[in-house]
C-alpha cells in the first residue's frame, strides 16, 4: 500500500494522531534544548559530516584494518553479502554450539535482515530486551521508531499486553510498575541466555574495538553474562581513530533523545576473558548505496532518530505508514534506494521543508535526496500517473506566464464564489485543515496600484 | 568471490571524492568549575554526585550510603572502603545478581555528561556493573575532565577488552515517554569525587 492510504488509516483516530505529534515533539525539543547548550554544536557536525565523508572515501581499506585489528584481540569476523549471508552465519555460530535462548539488544540491522524469524522458525528462543522493542516483539509488531520502538502505543495498552503475557494484574497502566514487571521478567531471560547478539553503533578501524551505546544496560547484560556474544554491523558503522569517538557520543544521545550521552556507551575490544565474540560485517545493499553519488551521504548516518522526530509527516502519520524498515525522513531515501518500486510514495511522504536536514548530526542532506528521487522516479516511470499527469500540467502553467496569470485569476474568481471548489480539488490536503483565505487581487496587480499612487 | 572480496571489490570499484581526515582539535567547552558542572549534569541524568575530602571521609560517605539504601550485600572493589564495612571482598562472595551495592573505582570522569569510564581493570566481574540493584563510583577530582575530547585523549579504549562511559543509573523512556529509573541495571548511581 501507499504512503498516503496507510496514513490515512492512522489519521482516522484523530485523537491519537495529535497525541503521537506532541509525544515526538517534545522529544525534538528536548533535543534542541540539549544542541543549543553546547557552543561548538554546529562545529561538532561539521565534523562529524567530515568524517563520514572520509570514510566513505576510505571505506574498504578501513575494513581491512577494523578486521586485522579486531582479529588481534581475538575477535572473529565474518563478512556477508546480503541478509540472507548474514542470517545463515549467525545460525551456523548459534547452531554448532547448541544455543537455544538468545537474548538480543537494539539493533536496526537485524530488523533489516529478518534474524528473529528466521532463528524462531529454527527453533531459538530469541528476546528482544530493550523494553519498547520487547514490547513490540511481544504484540508481534515491528518497531515504529528506529530509537522509541514503541512510541505508537499508549501505556494502557503496554498494561494489557503485560497482563496477557507476563501476568501483570488488571487495569495497571503506570509506566514504572510495568518497567518493574519487565525488568523481572527480562533478568529471567538475561540469566538463563547461552548467546547474546547485539548491533553496533561504531566501529574503531585503527584500534579493532566496538561501541554499543543503550540507555537501560540490556546490551552489557546480554553480554556480560552468556559466554558467546554476537555483534552484527553494516559496513558504514566504521569510524577511524578512537578519538572520533567524542565527536560522535557528543551528538549522538543529544539528536535522539536529548540526553548528554547515553547511560552506557560501551566500548569492547575482543571477547571477555573465556568468551566467544564474533562480529558480522554486513553489505546488504550499501555498496550498491555508495554507488548511487546522490544518495551516498546517507550511509553516514548514526540512526539517531532525529530526522523523524522533527518531520511533520513522520509525526502525524506514524511509523508503519512507511511499511519500510527504517521510516521517516531517512527511510524515505534508504527505501526506494533499496526498492524503488515498492516505496515509490515515500519521497513524497515529505512536505520539502528541510528540518530533517538542519537537525541531522550528520549533516545528511535528506530533503535535497527526497527531492531527487521524485526526479529519479519519474524517469523511470514509477511515480504514480496522477502525480506525473499533475507535474506536467504544472510545468505547461510555470513555462508559460501568461498562462500561468489566466490560470491564477481564474482560480480567485471561483475561489470567491465558490470556496468549496478549491477544497474539492486540492482533496487530501484539506480533509483536516483550510486553505488560507486567497487574496482578490495578485501580487503583481497590487504592485501596479502602488506604482499608480 | 567470498562475500567479503566482493564487498571490498564494490567499494573500491566506486571512485569517491578523498577528502581529508579533520583535525579534531579544538576550542571545545571547559569549565573552571568542572565538579559542580559534572554535578548538575550527573543530577539532571538521575544520579548523585558526592564530593568528599579525602578516603577517611569516603570510606563514612560510603557507610552513609549503605545505610540509606538498607544494603547488606556489599561488593567493594576500592581499597580500604570494603574492609571498613566487612563487605565481600573482590565480589568473591556474592553472586553479581545479588548484590545490592557494588562499589568500583572509575578511571575518569567527565562534567560535560557525567559520564564515568569504568572499565574491566576495575572490577572483577562486569556483570557487577550491571546486575547490582546499586552501584557507587569512586573517582579522584583530579581525574575530572571537562569534555570528551579530552577524556579519548587519555584512554586507550583499546587496551582493556570491555571499558564504559558510565553516566548516570540505567533509565528507559519506551512507555509514552515516561522516564523510568531502573530498566535492567542499578536503580541508583552514586558517584564519589575524592580529594
Ligand atoms: S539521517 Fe541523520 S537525523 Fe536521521 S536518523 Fe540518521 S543521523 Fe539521525
């Protein structure tokens, strides 16, 4: 289904729509208060841009070293093609050791490959233990956000979900008693794991090391207990020096949630002692991605959930309208750059305003992708016919300017006999809003009466 | 081709623009008053921040503490705090998940977000870290560091096999955005400033 006929269906309870709104914008503006306390906030972009776009430049060559360097501290690496690579790999390590329950944090990528049903349908126990994500793995939902995964659903629906499957009592609906009850309920999990597999938010090159960054402590708990530890990473999580590293800590918790640094940004050089730690490098589309010059910026960036947060689209339409993995304003160019034809709408789920753009830690130069690949899909006939028959139109009036003066005038005229008129063909945009009231006279028609006094 | 020659291949069929590696230095925030910087960052993340003068005054500071949280298990891994309480010594004998205070040194510590780098040449256990329902920090004020530039300036991530940036108690947000104190790891974070 399209962007705009899923929104429609979130839209519909207007109620929880607004409520979805205002929950993300008071997460944007906590991330504005928490850039704005920092003088060097712009300085700290631009260098993290910098960095991201030499490491594009670099980017097989800082492999090789992250994966000579991490093998030195007795890490082991795998690399793989695509998710189906990266799903078989992480079975074949669970399986030749006889693991069975699996306890997992945060991790986009996994999401992206499909891990948890393809380990479920092998017959693993595999837990989500970030709290929103084991929320939506318990309704059998994906996540809505990349950094609040269950920012859609209220906490008198968290209650019910918990009474039906933890056993929680009736009725009980206060976010703290149900962490509580989670929290007994993941230790559980945790102590009884024999794997944990975990995402990467960076990887070292020159010292061979991974940082995890999480605000609850699943990660280390996933990893500080069972023997064997899994960590899975796209090629772009590389950053080169360690000293990298406070550029990117610096912006990351700040644009997501607006802390100033996660609760726990661990950094892991090698297995614990006694332990197994295998890292899986994944390509999964991303050298095509790196191909692509227009959309390349985009493997820079660090999943911080920013873009959303401010989008006007993203919040009033919710994250499963998107039907991609990763939604907002970053999935909607990841998404068509994976399949076009499947998420031909999303660039259009974007009114061209830009805030995605200015909050981006990274600098990702996201409305000017969206807007390029609206370009890109029309010429390869994707667009859907109604949008291309528009454009055109559009672009006969623009090339025209007599034409285009007709067409205006004509508009005021029956926009003040008729108001109903303009809503009707303007449809959508209408339904829960109105047009600004269209002035009598054009611009240049009351030019001409100033040049006249 | 092994999956790997070809992603390797793939990136280096693409020509991108080289571009230079920046210089990260610079003329990054400091304070002269970095324990008190640390401290309202450290408050605002839902920690406590306790200056004490000297061990002696760490030692009745952490006492105080045990006091308050009502715990018995007791892991010290600073010298000269556990002994005084006739706690476990070296986390030997309490099992992690149950200990109710785990008191580790932090190597450094940084105002700008109260983070505390703790890594595995602190404690014996990692799992202590996480699975103690409490856990203490100990670091000397002289350690204090305002930013993060200038705490990766002094560590060597690379030479220990696990070490964490540590601000604040672990917290999670995911139900309608309520902050909860206590996800998975320690409800409560105390960190002492020595000296
Ligand atoms: S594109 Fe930028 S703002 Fe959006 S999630 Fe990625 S890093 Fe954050």
């Amino acid at each position: 289904m399209s962007h705009p006929e899923l929104a429609n269906r979130f839209v519909e309870d207007g109620e929880r729509a607004q409520w979805h709104d205002r929950s993300l914008w008071y997460v944007r503006a906590k991330r504005d208060r928490a850039a704005h306390a920092i003088p060097e906030w712009e300085r700290l972009r631009e260098l993290a841009a910098a960095i991201k776009a030499n490491v594009r430049a670099n980017l097989a060559d800082y492999l090789e070293r992250f994966e000579a360097e991490a093998r030195k501290h007795g890490a082991v690496v795998h690399w793989a093609e695509d998710a189906a690579a990266h799903n078989q790999i992480v079975w074949e390590i669970l399986r030749s050791r006889s693991v069975t329950r699996v306890v997992k944090s945060k991790s986009m990528l996994t999401e992206e490959c499909g891990l948890n049903p393809f380990l479920e349908q092998r017959g693993l126990e595999v837990v989500d233990t970030d709290l929103g994500e084991r929320i939506v793995q318990l309704r059998d939902e994906p996540p809505s956000h990349i950094v609040l995964p269950a920012i859609h659903l209220r906490k008198e629906e968290v209650g019910e979900l918990f009474e039906r499957e933890l056993g929680t009592e009736p009725g009980l609906s206060d976010p703290a008693r149900l962490t509580e009850a989670a929290r007994e309920h993941l230790r559980e999990k945790f102590l009884a794991a024999q794997a944990g597999i975990t995402g990467v938010n960076f990887a070292v090159a020159e010292t061979g090391g991974i940082v995890v960054c999480t605000n609850e402590g699943n990660a280390d708990l996933g990893t500080a207990l069972p023997p064997l530890h899994i960590a899975c990473m796209g090629i772009e999580k590389i950053v080169p020096r360690a000293a990298d590293l406070a550029v990117f800590t610096r912006l990351l918790a700040r644009s997501a949630t607006g802390q100033p640094i996660t609760a726990y940004t661990s950094h892991m050089h090698g297995p614990r002692a006694g332990g197994e730690l295998h890292i899986v490098i994944v390509d999964n589309g991303r050298t095509g991605m790196m191909a692509r010059e227009s959309y390349r910026q985009s493997l820079g960036c660090i999943r911080c959930g920013a873009c959303l947060n401010t989008c006007p689209v993203y919040r009033r339409s919710g994250g499963y309208s998107y039907e991609a993995v990763i939604p907002g304003p970053i999935g909607s160019t990841l998404g068509p750059g994976r399949d076009p034809a499947r998420h031909a709408s999303l660039p259009y789920a974007c009114t061209l305003c830009g805030s995605c753009a200015d909050v981006c830690p990274v600098k990702i130069d996201l409305d000017r992708q969206l807007f390029h690949w609206r370009s890109d899909l029309v010429t390869s006939g994707l667009s859907s016919p109604r949008k291309r028959r528009a454009s055109r139109l559009a672009s006969l009036i623009m090339r025209h300017p007599r034409l285009y003066r007709a067409v205006a005038k004509l508009a005021r005229v029956v926009a003040a006999r008729a108001p109903g008129a303009t809503s009707a063909v303007l449809s959508g945009w209408t339904v829960s809003r109105d047009l600004p009231e269209i002035p009598q006279r054009s611009f240049r028609e009351q030019l001409e009466d100033l040049g006249d006094e | 081709m092994s999956d790997r020659a070809g992603i390797l291949a793939r990136l280096r069929a693409v020509a991108v623009e080289a571009t230079p590696l920046p210089e990260l230095a610079g003329d990054w925030t400091t304070s002269t008053d970095p324990a008190a910087w640390f401290g309202d960052v450290l408050a605002s993340v839902g920690g406590d921040c306790r200056a004490v003068a000297d061990h002696r005054a760490l030692a009745a500071g952490v006492e105080q503490l045990c006091r308050k949280l009502a715990a018995t298990r007791v892991v010290s891994e600073v010298d000269g705090v556990a002994g005084a309480l006739g706690a476990g010594e070296g986390g030997g004998s309490v099992a992690p998940s149950e200990v109710q205070l785990a008191i580790v040194r932090g190597e450094w510590a940084v105002a700008e977000n109260a983070a505390v780098w703790v890594s595995d040449a602190m404690v014996t256990e990692r799992a202590t870290l996480f699975l103690s329902e409490h856990v203490a920090l100990v670091v000397d004020r002289e350690r204090l560091l305002s930013n993060m530039h200038e705490a990766y300036e002094r560590i060597d991530v690379a030479a220990c096999r696990f070490g964490a940036f540590i601000s604040g108690p672990s917290k999670t947000a995911d139900i309608e955005q309520a902050l909860v104190i206590g996800a998975h790891g320690p409800r409560s974070l105390t960190v002492f400033l020595v000296g």
